[in-house]
C-alpha cells in the first residue's frame, strides 16, 4: 500500500509562484534575487500556517539555483535544486528555535558559520520560532547576525514578532505575512480536490476556509479528515456535521420565531439545538454572528464585510430588510452580556433560555419606548412622587376633656374671654406637675397655639397641647440649664469650667486680629533673628533688608531688590506664614513677594544657581588659571574640590 502524506505536505508550494496570498512577499523576494540587493538577514512574521517556513525555503534553494529563470524563480532542473528537493543539500540548516533554544545551540551554529559551502553560493540557515531563543542565545547570536560572512544568509521565522530583542529586529530585514482570504483558499482547494479527484461543493469549501481562519495547513488538514469522513465527496451536509458547526437555517427560524414574539417556538428550537449536543456559548456566539451579519446586510456599501458561503447572500439580504436596526443592536448587547456570564452561570441551560426570553419580548419593549414614530429614551417622571409614611398613633388620655366653651374674639391683655363672660388666664406650661417659666418668644408661640384653637371653636387634641408644651419646655430648658445657675447667673466658660475642672484646658476663642505694622514688623525681626540663631545668615541679612507694606488688613507686599533674595523668603515661606498668622490670631492673612523693578534682575542672578560641579569648576577656572594647574598637581577629581 502506498504510503499517505497529507495535503499540506504533499502540496507544499516549491516556487515563488505557487505561494497563496502572499504576493506582496515573493515579488518583493523575486525582485531582490534578481537585482543582487539579498539581505544578510531576514525576519519571516506572521500567524501560523501562512507561508513562512514555506518562503525561506524556496529562497534558499532559488538563490543557490544554478540556472535562475527570468522570473526569478528556480529551475528545479540543477544539481543543488534536486539536492533541495530531495532534503540532501549541504548548503541549508534548519534549526528549531523551540526545542535548541539555549547558548551552547547557538554557540553550535556559530561554529558552523565559519566554513565555506562546499557547493553553491550561499549557506542558508533557516532558524524556526526564533522568538523561543533564550535572552542569553539572543546576545551570543548578535555579533555574527550583525555582520556575518558574505556568503552566509540568515532566516529567521516566528509567530510572536513582539518577543524578539529589538537589537534582533535592528539588524534584519522584516517580513509580515498576512491571514491568507477566503477566496484564495477557496480557489487552492479547489485546485487541490481537482488533482485528487474529489467531489467538492463550494459551500462547503467556504464553510472550510472560515473554520480555517486564515490558515492553509488548517484548511488542507480539515479537508484530508472530510475526505475520510465521507469517502471522498465532499458537500454542505457533511461539512456541518463534521466541524460540529450549526445550521445557518436555525438561526433564520430563531431570528422569525423572535420577532413574532413566538416564545414557545423560539424555546423548543432551541432544546432541538440543544439534543444535538451543541453548548450554550455556542449557540450564543453563532447567533450573534449571525445577527452581525444582518446588520451588515443593511447597508449595501458594507456587503463586502458580509463573510458567509455562496447562496447565503440572498436569505440575509432579506432578513435584514424585514427587521429594524434598534432590535439588531439591542439584541447585540443582550448575546453579548449573556456570553461574557455564561462561565459564571451554573445552570447552563437557563441562563440560555433567559437571554432567548429577553430577545422574544425585546421588539415590545422597542415599540413601548416609541412616541410619534421616534424612539425616545426612557426618562424619570417630573412630577413629585409620594413619600411613603407610617402615622404615628396619638396620645390618648385617661380623663375625658372638658366640655368646650364657646370663644368670644374679644381679648385683654393677653387673656381669651369665653362666651359665659369668665376670663380664661394664658396657658402655662408645666412638666411633671411643676410649673415652668418660658421665655416670652416661647410663651408667645404657645399662646398663639391655643389661641387658633379657641378661634376655631375647636377643642385642641390632648397630644397636640402635650406636643407644644414639652417642645417648648424642651427647648428652653435646653438654652438655659448651662448659662444660668439658679441663684446667680454665669458665663459658658464658667460653667464648663465647674463641670469639666482641671480635664482640659478650657480657653476663650480669641477674635482675628487686623494687620498692624509695628506689631508685624516686630514679628518680623522676631523671625529674623531665629534664623540668625539657625546659622542662615544669608536669609537672616535678606530679612532685614526687606521692606513690608500692607495692602490690606489680610495682605502685606514684601518688596526685595534681587530674585536671589526673594527665592530666600520663598524657602522660609510656610514658617514665615505660619508665624505671622499666629502673632495676629488671624489664619487669613497672606503675603506676596515682589521684585524691585529698578533692579536688574539679569545681573542678580548667580550663575551658579544653575551650573553643576563640573561647570563651575570651569567658570572658576577660566578666571583663574591656576585653580586648574592646582587640580592637575594634586590629581583631584570634580567631587572631591
């Protein structure tokens, strides 16, 4: 029996020209062969399975080619292209990164680099997934990547081009492959299934290169299992129950039930998807691609974005004309939000079922949300909403009240008249059968309480009097039980002092005082001569000749004849301030410094306010020569003068 070899090797492109979907790459190549402008290095990046490994191969045999087409393609006739096609050439090394990733593997093909190919031009090596090389191999592999022999070229292949050095980078010459499409895939398929003589749908082609992704090996190798699946015919059907992918016809009759908010449809279609042994995320995830694929369908200038197979085009066209777009996006956001929560989900099934229940009435809650044929956003409503309260049962007394008189509204000094010519004295409040003198405000309040009442010729509920009383009572009691003394009346101060004794150290708050400017100015000699005491003479002298002005009583201006000067008050600014507001009981007060303006400020400044030790060393020295000869004698350095 003859021994099988899979697609992706059986059909492994041997020239530039049969490379798929990489043409920006291989004319770039051809080009550079033919015009002898061949880097010493290349870098080949890209996704798995697009050509890379492919294309450093067929350079190092079409470079060494002995008889180079035209084109710039091999002759596959010669000598060292027959030893490369039947894996003997001596002038190509291959090296897999990922399993010889350490010095000693690198140090190995550096030693190698040294002889000359014994036939051919050129020695190639071909290092694959170089971004597996260790930190070290990466150091050891520079010095001979950077400037190799004139006859050794360098290849080198990875999928995660972000972890290679950048001093790797530097020194190569870049190629990024691109995901080869789905024409192009479609179309090499094709090609493929007419040389081994398979019967192929193109639907199901198509179906082949999405679930490829991009991918040519994937692609090929997902095309030897159907073959061997189905004996060798290839179609739509049989694709679907192979890559385990759902129906595009499920999601059409999904997508009907939801829209005629047919519930119970929408939840047995769904437990049909779900005997055939399709997860939840799954069917979440197709259906939102699905959905995608409607709204793409809803402009024609977006119909290339549209990635389903050959016939498809048609049934979303229409579908996309019979539902809106707010209920695309909106069930959008609803697959999206159950996606992301269906890990966390432990009923697996409900929380699919949920999301179905949301997208049937999702079209109703839309048509809610419209007013005048415009979708409005939902909002609070602007009139006062009803605090809820529990009422509070009122005070019910033992004794019955007695009877009401009628009420005259005549008065005398303060006193009601009732209707049988008896003078009803002004209501005094008591508490706990003691009689409590209120202040007249308080008084005042209360009789006004009992005069409405009798105005009203209304008998006052119990618990309201009570209310009023107390709330009186309470409230002068509370303003008087510390400021006075039953027999003689005292300050606050005093009467903390009487509770609290020697606990704490009870002061009266000292009022702000306004600037004043001999008192300032002793503050601020005061505040000079600390610093003289701190040994900062030079912020001592500024502050004695310094001239204060006050602005206002909060402000003061501090007048300097030099910016030096004022950046020495600038240093002592928050002590200063501080200070200050503490001689004047005042934390209001602030001060401005200010530059004389018949001062030049240029001519103030130091230069070495803003020179390093080796730049002042060079000022010193260029006024006085023997400074330097002094440094030179004795061997000093900059740090140590």
């Amino acid at each position: 029996m003859e021994k099988f070899i899979v697609s992706a090797r059986k059909y492994r492109p041997q020239t530039f020209s049969t490379v798929v979907g990489q043409q920006h790459i291989t004319t770039t190549l051809k080009n550079a062969i033919n015009n002898h402008q061949l880097a010493h290095a290349f870098l080949f990046c890209g996704p798995r399975g697009v050509g890379k490994t492919t294309c450093a191969r067929i350079l190092a045999k079409t470079i060494n080619c002995e008889n180079l087409q035209p084109d710039g393609e091999a002759c596959n006739q010669c000598q060292s292209c027959r030893s490369f096609n039947e894996g003997t050439s001596l002038n190509i090394h291959e090296l897999d990164a990922a399993s010889n990733n350490s010095v000693d593997d690198i140090r190995a093909l550096v030693e190698q680099v040294r002889f000359a190919p014994q036939a051919g031009k050129y020695k190639v090596y071909i290092v694959d997934e170089v971004h597996m090389l260790s930190a070290s191999a990466f150091n050891a592999f520079l010095k001979t990547l950077e400037e190799p022999p004139p006859y050794a070229i360098f290849i080198l292949a990875t999928t995660e081009k972000h972890k290679i050095l950048p001093t790797i980078l530097s020194r190569c010459q870049i190629f990024d492959f691109k995901r080869i499409t789905i024409n192009d895939t479609v179309e090499h398929l094709e090609e493929i299934a007419g040389k081994e003589r398979i019967d192929t749908e193109k639907a199901a082609l198509q179906l082949i290169a999405q679930k490829s992704e991009g991918c040519m090996r994937d692609a090929l190798s997902i095309l030897d299992k159907i073959v061997s699946f189905t004996n060798g015919e290839v179609t739509y059907q049989n694709t679907l129950e192979h890559l385990n992918i759902l129906d595009e016809d499920y999601y059409f009759k999904l997508l009907n039930s939801l829209l005629q908010q047919d519930l119970a449809t929408a939840m047995l279609l769904y437990d049909e998807i779900n005997r055939k042994g399709f997860e939840g995320d799954m069917v979440l995830n197709g259906f939102a691609m699905f959905l995608r694929n409607v709204l793409v369908c809803k402009d024609a200038k977006a119909a290339p974005l549209l990635d389903v197979v050959e016939g498809m085009q048609q049934r979303y066209i229409e579908a996309a004309n019979s539902v809106s777009a707010s209920f695309l996006v909106s069930a959008l956001n609803i697959l999206n939000e159950a996606e992301i929560n269906y890990k966390m989900a432990r009923n697996k099934r409900l929380h699919v079922e949920m999301a179905i229940i949301k997208l049937n009435f999702l079209q109703q809650a839309l048509d809610l949300s419209i007013e005048n044929n415009e979708i409005v956003k939902k909002k609070r409503v602007d009139a006062p909403v009803a605090l809820k309260v529990q009422p509070i049962q009122p005070f019910q007394p033992k004794a019955a009240p007695a009877a009401k008189p009628k009420a005259v509204n005549n008065t005398n000094n303060g006193e009601q008249v009732t209707a049988n010519g008896h003078t009803a004295k002004p209501m005094q409040p008591s508490v706990n059968g003691k009689q409590v003198n209120m202040p007249v405000q308080e008084t005042a309040e209360l009789q006004a309480t009992s005069k409405l009442f009798i105005q009203q010729d209304v008998a006052p509920k119990p618990s309201t009097v009570v209310t009023a009383v107390k709330k009186a009572a309470v409230a002068y009691s509370t303003t008087t039980a510390i400021a006075t003394h039953p027999k003689t009346k005292r300050s606050l101060l005093e009467a903390l002092r009487d509770k609290y004794g020697d606990q704490y150290n009870i002061e009266e708050v000292k009022e702000a005082e306004p600037l004043e400017m001999q008192k300032l100015q002793e503050c601020w000699n005061s505040f000079a001569k600390k610093l003289e005491e701190q040994q900062k003479h030079s912020a001592a002298n500024t502050f004695k000749i310094a001239r204060l002005e006050i602005e206002h009583e909060t402000k003061f201006i501090i007048t300097v004849n030099a910016i030096t000067q004022q950046r020495f008050i600038e240093q002592e600014r928050m002590m200063l301030a501080d200070c200050i507001q503490q001689s004047f009981n005042n934390r209001a007060i602030q001060f401005q410094i200010v530059v004389s303006d018949d001062v030049d400020t240029n001519q103030e400044i130091s230069p070495f306010l803003t020179m390093n030790s080796r730049e002042r060393f060079e000022y010193i020295a260029s006024q006085y020569p023997l400074v330097r000869e002094l440094k030179e004698r004795l061997k000093l350095d900059i740090d140590s003068i």
